[in-house]
C-alpha cells in the first residue's frame, strides 16, 4: 500500500514473509516498525489507518446477457452501454469471456458507476429490462451478492406457524342500526355508537382501557379509519399500528419513525407512509414506503418528492387506482405507474420495456374511481394549447382528449363511480384577466365519450357531484351570499341533455357536502361564514329547504355511511395548536337529515372526529335499482322494527317512571308514618296544639304588585 507521510510518498510493504496480514492483524504497532526516524516525527502525527471500502455499493451484476463471440463483443458492448447509460456516468463495464479457442462471453456484465445513487437506480430500472423475447435482463446490485451465494443448495422447507384467528374485522357491522365513530380530545381516544334516539348519549364502544392499564396512550398523534372501516390507524413516534375486531386488538404494526402522513388503498390491501425525511442509504429510501396492509411487509421505498409541480409534491404523493393494482406519482413531466405487488414499473406494450408514461408539461392526474383511466391535464405552452386526457392503464392508450384555450387554471372532478368527468376550466379574457368558468362533462359510460358543456360567467366557490347520481352542485356569485344551482346530466335515451333543476339565491354558504347516497345535502358556510347550515333534499328534480340551522364556528362536516345522520364539529390542530375562539367553542353536534339537532356535546383540547366508513355494497347496480323501485315495500318491514323499537323504548320509559313513582309513594307512607308516631310529641312541645287540625290555622291574605314589563309610546 502507498501512504503520504512526513511529506514523503511511502510505500508499506506488506506479506513479504509467511505470515498474512489484514486490516484487523496489521496495527498502529505494526506498522511503527516500518515508519522512518524521520526529523519532528512524534507518535501524535501518526495517521488514523484507512480501512478499505470493499462494498462494490456502485457496481451491478447484470445477467441474462447475448452470449456472444469475440467478433460480435463491440456490438453487443455497444448495446449494452446505450441501456444503462441512461442512468449515469459509467466507470467500468465488464463482460468476461470463457477461457479456449473458442471464448464466448458468459452472458453476464459488471457495471460500475459514478456512485451508488446511479447504480441502485440502473438496478430498478433494467431489472426484468427486454432486449429481446429470449434475453430479459435479470440485474442485481453487487452488495446484495454475497446474500445470495448464501442461499443453501439443498431446499429446506419453511416452519409452519400455528394457525392463529384473526379477529373479525366486519363485527361492527352486525348492529342493525348503529353506526360507530372515532373521537380524539385531550389525551383521550373513543370509539363511540351513534344512537338513533334524540338526546341519547353516544354509547362508548372502546377507549383504549386496554392500554391505558400498561400505562400507555392507545395513539400519541391522529386516528384514521381505512377506507372500508376494517382497520382503525393510530400514530406513534415509532410507527403506525392497525388495530380491528370487536374488541379492537392490535393486528399490524409499520415501524417507520416520524410518520407524518398516511394514505389507505381503496380496498385496503396496502399502505403508504410518509415521515418526509430522506434516507442516507441510496439503495433503501425511506421516505415514503408502501406496506402490505394484512402482512406488515415492506413493498418498495421511495425518495422524497419528486418534480417541480406543486402537484408532485402535495399530499399523497401517490394516487391509487380503484382496484389497488396499481400506484402512481407525479414525476419531471411523467407519471410513474407501478403495478401491486411487485412495486415495478408497469411494460410498455410497444416496447416490451418498464418506463415511466412521458406526459410532456403535465400539471396533475388523478384516477378513475370506477376503472382504470388516468385523467391528466397538460397548461398552454408556447403555442400548444392546453390539452385534458384520459388514458387505459396498463394499455396507454389515449381514449379521449380534449384541446383547451385560454386556460388559466383547471380541475378534474370524478363522479364516485367514475360515470362521469367534469373539468372545471377557469378561463382568460384576452386582456389575460381572469374570465368566465366552463364546465367540461364527459360521459365515461357512453360511446365515443360524449362531451358537455357548461359556462357560468359568475365566480365559482364550490364544485360538487352526486354520489352515485347524475347531479351536481355549484357555488357562484359574490359573497357573502352566494347561489347555489343543481344540474342533472339526462340519459343518452332520454335526449342526453344537460338541464337546469333550480337555483338556490342568496344562500350563506361556501362548501357542499352531499349525503352518501345522495338526495340530500348540507349547504355549510364554514370559516368567515361562523356555520351557517342548511339541509335541502334534491329528489325527482325537485329542490326542498328542510331547515336552517348553526354551529358557530363550525369547521367540520361529516356524513354517516347510511346517510340518516350528519356530524360538524369544531376542532382544533394538535400541531399548530389554535385560536381561543376555537377552543372556546370545541365539541360536536349530531343532525338528523332534516336538520333536527340529535344530540350535543363539548370537548376540550378537541382535535379529531371521523364515522367509520362502512364497506361497499355486495348488491349489484341492477339489484340496487330494483330496491329503489320497491323502496315502500321494504320499508314497511323496517317500519315495523322501528315501531316495535319505538313501543320497547316507551314501555321501558314508562315502567322506568312508574318504578319511579312506586318509590317515591313508598318512601311517603314511611315518611307518614313516622310523622304520625311522634304526633304527641309535637303537642306537648306545641303546648297541646294540634298542628295539623285546620280549625287552629289562621288564614292571611297579602297583595304583591310588580311591573313585568314598561312600554312607553308617544302619541300624536
């Protein structure tokens, strides 16, 4: 080895005698032997010894390789060094060939780069890459190969584990009328039943007691229930936990510090967490992770945001599609799609390769919440105008575009079933001020994609579909009052036209939160607007005030799964802390539909209130229909349940009374009794005065007047 010392290159020659040295064998002792009497040399000056770096963390092995012969090796290094150097700057690439007259390559290559970043991200990227139907690349980072020579070559057959049942994650839903939902005030963590009963208090389900008697917190940040309520979410320094079953035991647990952000897929098969701190390790980001949501195992780790569009780096940084089969994010102009549950990127069918979807000047995306298209809208730029479009995953084909002019701002709105897609477009004058708001509408669920528009010249506050209908509602106008109008989108049968139900005018409200199963809706002017509510029910495409009511400071509103019951709330952050206003008025209110309040409750230090979302239907649309139609003659089974209900509810109030009233007479005839025993002890006190003969009582009379109320008028 050569060594700078004392300002002189030295060579320390090592191994010259039968004995062999390491770097753990050759020491500071050691190696004095060989240093030079040299003049103010001290043992002070003598360097720390550097150990060598043998990790290789910059080479891959790629496998899989053409075998070829010496007199096709340029062309095939040639290949070989366009593909990967996409990825980096390539230091060394080596492909070793077999030894006699006729040497061939092995098939295989080692590839050194730059630096480990490059090289772990070459190995993602070429991993499963195509060169041809018999060649597909099989690529390997050079650290991991030590861990695979190590794999045994006789097979030894995994430990079965002892079954163990895993409790139910449905068992809330055998309450045939109740639905639950989460509290998180103080230190404390409720699951609460909602009772169909006014003034009824919420009946606690859980509360953590459980932890609370190992004198731990159930979570020490938020709660979020999954997207099918199976499993509740709790955060902690250390991770996330997934508790469920009756009794809310803990099932999984996600060990990634600092957690600050969590997102569920639709079907509750994955989970990605977010704690927005770069890992140090190239090959093994943290960040961001995707989890099995069942298992706990890690999927795949990702680096911090990516891109320069706001998009790219707002929460989530991943966008799922509706059936979990796939996961994508917003990149430098394009949209990574990786399939579940390899985390790979998804293959070009053109090309046979696993790249990125290019999406030149793309702005956002989002996905269909009833199949698998991704929405995607692209700003004007230079002469090309702006340009929305939805594309079939994993095919990439385009399916409908639509060029847009004059485009100054845009949003993509999906109906819940993914029938429909609006895109709101805020347009120019050509001043370059800001000008009138189109509404493009496309129908998902028709041939060819029929386009319709709307153009409201007004400022638009609030957009909102139906669940599971054809209707929409918009905020417009100028505040404070705005105007609230509803639309219905008429099948293609019955003429496809876009029409006008009515419109609300002068309403006090600034946000649209329609029921479940649509129908109704809340009119909510949240913020400035100190919670103002107002129920309406939009049926056969009539518009009905129910009522109006307020929650003064209102800052949450939020439907039960049945759509029966209506929550708001006014919370408070837990990280920034909040206002004293906020605090001042921290609880919740249950609404019935109509606006009939259910029942009230404060809350100190009140941070969270969620429903617990309930898992979709198992009937078909055709047999969902078919309720509808029916709707009189099922309920008539329901009303009978509810009546029994309502009479056991009555009669236990009534026996409860009378129990009440039972009691009181009992403890009368005692309190008489003993009243009567001491009768000639009062009489001698009372000099033989009997007190309660009428005849000695003496009868006054007493006026007493007072003003109750003082009016003065002038009269003319």
């Amino acid at each position: 080895q050569r060594r700078v010392h004392g300002g002189a290159l030295v060579d320390i020659m090592v191994g010259t005698d039968d004995r062999e040295y390491d770097d753990e064998t050759l020491n500071e002792d050691e190696l004095r032997d060989f240093m030079s009497d040299g003049e103010g040399e001290d043992d002070d000056e003598l360097e720390t010894y550097i150990k060598l770096d043998t990790s290789f963390a910059s080479t891959i092995i790629a496998d899989n390789l053409p075998v070829v012969g010496k007199d096709k090796y340029e062309k095939l290094l040639t290949v070989v060094q366009k593909i990967f150097l996409q990825f980096g700057q390539i230091k060394d690439l080596r492909m070793p060939f077999t030894e006699g007259a006729e040497s061939q390559t092995k098939g295989f290559a080692f590839i050194t780069y730059a630096n480990p970043e490059e090289a772990a991200k070459a190995q993602i990227a070429t991993h499963g890459w195509k060169l041809d139907k018999a060649h597909v690349f099989a690529v390997t980072l050079m650290e991991d190969f030590d861990r695979l020579m190590d794999v045994p070559d006789t097979y030894t057959p995994p430990q079965v584990e002892p079954y163990q049942e895993r409790p139910d994650l449905r068992s809330w839903l055998q309450d045939p009328t109740r639905d639950q939902f989460v509290i998180r005030f103080a230190d404390e963590t409720q699951i609460m039943w909602n009772e169909n009963t006014p003034n009824k208090p919420p009946e606690l389900a859980y509360g953590g007691e459980r932890e609370k008697e190992r004198g731990k917190s159930w979570t020490e940040m938020f709660v979020t229930w999954s997207p099918l309520g199976s499993y509740l979410a709790t955060y902690h320094r250390q991770g996330i936990v997934l508790w469920g079953g009756d009794s809310f035991e803990k099932l999984t647990r996600f060990s990634h510090p600092n957690v600050k952000m969590i997102e569920f897929s639709p079907m509750e098969n994955y989970l990605v967490t977010w704690n927005g701190i770069d890992s140090t390790h190239p090959n093994d980001p943290e960040c961001c992770i995707v989890w099995d949501a069942r298992s706990g195992k890690k999927l795949r780790g990702f680096a911090g945001a990516q891109g320069e569009t706001s998009a790219a780096q707002s929460w989530p940084l991943f966008k799922w599609s509706s059936d979990d089969k796939y996961i994508a994010r917003l990149g430098q102009e394009v949209i990574s799609i990786y399939e579940t549950p390899s985390m790979k990127l998804i293959e070009d069918p053109k090309t046979n390769k696993r790249t990125s979807l290019k999406a030149d000047g793309i702005k956002d995306f989002s996905w269909s919440p009833g199949g698998n298209y991704l929405a995607t809208w692209m700003p004007e730029k230079g002469n090309a105008p702006a340009r929305v479009t939805v594309i079939s995953i994993p095919s990439r084909e385009e399916v409908v575009y639509k060029n847009l002019f004059n485009v100054s701002d845009c949003a993509m709105h999906w109906q819940n079933n993914g029938d429909f897609l609006c895109v709101k477009i805020q347009r120019l004058t050509k001043s370059k001020k800001s000008g009138a708001t189109t509404f493009e509408i496309f129908r998902m669920r028709e041939k060819n994609f029929p386009v319709e528009m709307l153009e409201i010249k007004d400022r638009i506050t609030a957009f909102a579909w139906e669940p599971k209908g054809t209707k929409f509602a918009i905020i417009h106008g100028e505040g404070p009052r705005y105007d609230v109008s509803f639309y219905t989108l008429e099948t293609i049968k019955s003429g496809g036209k876009l029409r006008l139900i009515g419109t609300l005018e002068k309403k006090t409200a600034n946000h649209l939160f329609w029921a479940p199963r649509g129908g109704n809706i809340i009119l909510a002017g949240l913020q400035q607007l100190n919670g103002q509510l107002e129920f309406v029910g939009v049926k056969d495409n009539k518009i009905e005030s129910y009522s109006s009511q307020e929650h003064f400071m209102c800052t949450d509103v939020e439907w039960d799964p049945s759509g029966r019951f209506c929550i708001t709330a006014v919370t408070q952050s837990m990280m920034t802390g909040s206002s004293f206003r906020y605090t001042m008025e921290a609880g919740f209110n249950i609404w019935t539909f109509q606006g009939q309040l259910q029942y009230r409750a404060t809350k100190e230090r009140f941070y969270q209130i969620m429903w617990r979302p309930r898992p979709r239907t198992l009937l078909t649309p055709e047999q969902e229909e078919q309720v509808r139609k029916n709707l009189k003659e099922f309920s008539k089974k329901y009303d009978l349940e509810d009546d029994r209900e309502r009479m056991d509810r009555l009669n236990a109030e009534r026996a409860r009374r009378a129990a009440l009233k039972s009691s009181f007479l009992s403890l009368l005839e005692d309190r008489q009794k003993e009243y009567q025993k001491d009768k000639d002890a009062r009489e001698r006190i009372r000099g033989a005065l009997d007190a309660d003969d009428e005849e000695n009582w003496i009868y006054q009379e007493a006026t007493r007047e007072e003003i109750v109320d003082y009016d003065e008028e002038i009269l003319e």
